[in-house]
C-alpha cells in the first residue's frame, strides 16, 4: 500500500466513525434514557450512562397505556400492507418488466406520475373514499390505502428487468405458465429486491403517524405512534414523564431493528446489486 494509501484509509474510516456516530447518537441517548431516573434526565451537565439502572419508565407505560393492544395493532397493519406491497408491486413489476401488453408504457408513465405526488396531498380523497366504504375505524381502512405504492412497483421493475429474457422464454418453451415462472423462477431471483421493498416499507407503515391519526377515531384502533402521541399530551397519564416517553419511543423502534438485522444481508446485497445497473 502507498504512503498515500495508509494516510487515507485510517481518515475515510475516522470520517465514516464520526458520521455514524453522529447518526446514532440520538437513538443512544432515547435507549439509555429509557432506563433513567428522572433525577437522572433532569441533571445539568447531562447524563449519559445511568448510574442506576431502572426500568419503573417501562412499569408506568405498562400501567398507564394499554401498551400490548397498541403494539398488535401496529403489528397487524405493518405486517398486512409489508406483505400486500411485496405481492401486488411484485405482480405489477413482472407484468411491466417481462410482459408485453398494449399500454404498457402508458402504465410505467402512471407509476412514475405517482411518484411525484405528495403523499399529504392524498390524505384527503383517501379519506373520502374510505368513509364512503364505511372503513373508517378498521383495519382494512389502515391497510387498504397503502396495499401498493408506486415506489415498490417501480423497485421491482428495475430489478425484474435485470432477469434474462432467454430464462424466462426456456420455462415457457417447456410449458410454464406464467404464475408458476413468476413465483418459482422469478420470484427467488428478486430476494434481495423484495427484502428491500420490505424493510422499506414496514418502516413506513410501522412508523406512519399522519394516516392512522385521521381514519380512526376509535382508540381501540390506535397504532402505537398514534396512541403514544395521546398518551405524551394527557397530563394526567404521562405527566411530563420524559423518562416513559422515552421508554415508549425505544419499544417502537425495536421492531424496526429486528426486521432491519434480519433482513440486513439481502438488503444491502439488494443496493449493491441496483449500483450495478
């Protein structure tokens, strides 16, 4: 290696530190807060590390929150629009990768307009139609509005488009239909796209406050954001507790986490991959 070379490797790696740590250290501080005492999150110069660890945030967030409904609520409508999207924008994908069908480019042009729509400035049709639907106050209404985003069809396009045609036209030349080369050929070659797809779009869903903030009105129905968000603005609940905010604020990033670990192989074999294109 140049002298050159051992002069910038150890500052790329110092830089690449910094920049993590910069990143992490807000969620550092919310996790290690979680375990403090008030005296501890009140202290001036701040606190860090706990001297006493506690888990009485946890307790009161138990005791005063209806934590186990919230969190399968989250669960279900995350879990249902992670699996809708990596069915449907996969379908949708395959169709306008591999397919040839009149209008298909007009259907690619939709896809690429929807994208360049502001999520907010749907809210209100959605909410529209979904009370005309008598879905307000439902799961189905949580789920339905997001079962398919543009984003993923457009993900699993350029990635399905990257299958060679010739693969693809041997299968039908042994008498493959078009279902079964989609979810045995295709399908397992898109493992890395559809993990992408899926971190992507179960942390929007979990961490999705806006939606479920209007289409329910019933606190049966509440997410986890939404219900924490109520729980922080009732005095007579959280009582400016920081400490048990920050408690609820680290459950809801878990599972995002365990999705991300599990995940993480295919994902970023999933961004190498589309850096290759």
């Amino acid at each position: 290696m140049s002298a050159e070379g051992r002069v910038r490797r150890p500052l790329t790696y110092a830089l690449l530190s910094g920049g993590l740590l910069v990143m992490a250290a807000p969620f550092l501080w919310m996790g290690l807060s979680a375990f403090k005492t008030q005296r501890e999150l009140s202290a001036s110069p701040p606190v860090w590390i706990p001297s006493q660890w506690t888990l009485a945030n946890f307790q009161q967030l138990l005791d005063d929150l209806d934590l186990p409904l919230y969190f399968m609520n989250s669960v279900i409508v995350a879990v249902l629009v992670t699996v809708s999207n990596l069915v449907f924008c996969s379908m949708l994908g395959y169709a306008l990768a591999k397919l040839n069908f009149a209008g298909r480019n007009k259907v690619f042009g939709v896809v690429l307009g929807a994208l360049m729509v502001p999520g907010n400035l749907m809210l209100l049709p959605l909410f529209v139609l979904m009370s005309k639907l008598q879905l307000i106050d439902s799961y189905a209404g949580l789920v339905l509005p997001f079962a398919a985003g543009a984003f993923g069809v457009f993900l699993m396009r350029q990635f399905m488009q990257s299958i060679p045609d010739e693969l693809l036209e041997a299968a039908r030349m042994d008498g493959a239909g078009e279902w079964f080369i989609f979810w045995r050929i295709v399908m397992p070659l898109v493992k890395p796209a559809l993990a992408t797809l899926a971190i992507l779009t179960f942390l929007g869903s979990w961490n999705n406050f806006v939606w479920p903030l209007i289409a329910t009105n019933d606190p049966d129905k509440y997410t986890l954001p939404v219900a924490l968000a109520t729980f922080a603005t009732d005095p007579n609940k959280a009582g400016g507790s920081n400490g048990v905010l920050m408690a609820g604020s680290f459950l809801i990033v878990l599972p995002v986490l365990a999705v991300f670990i599990a995940l993480q192989r295919h994902f970023t074999q999933g961004i190498a991959t589309a850096g290759m294109k």
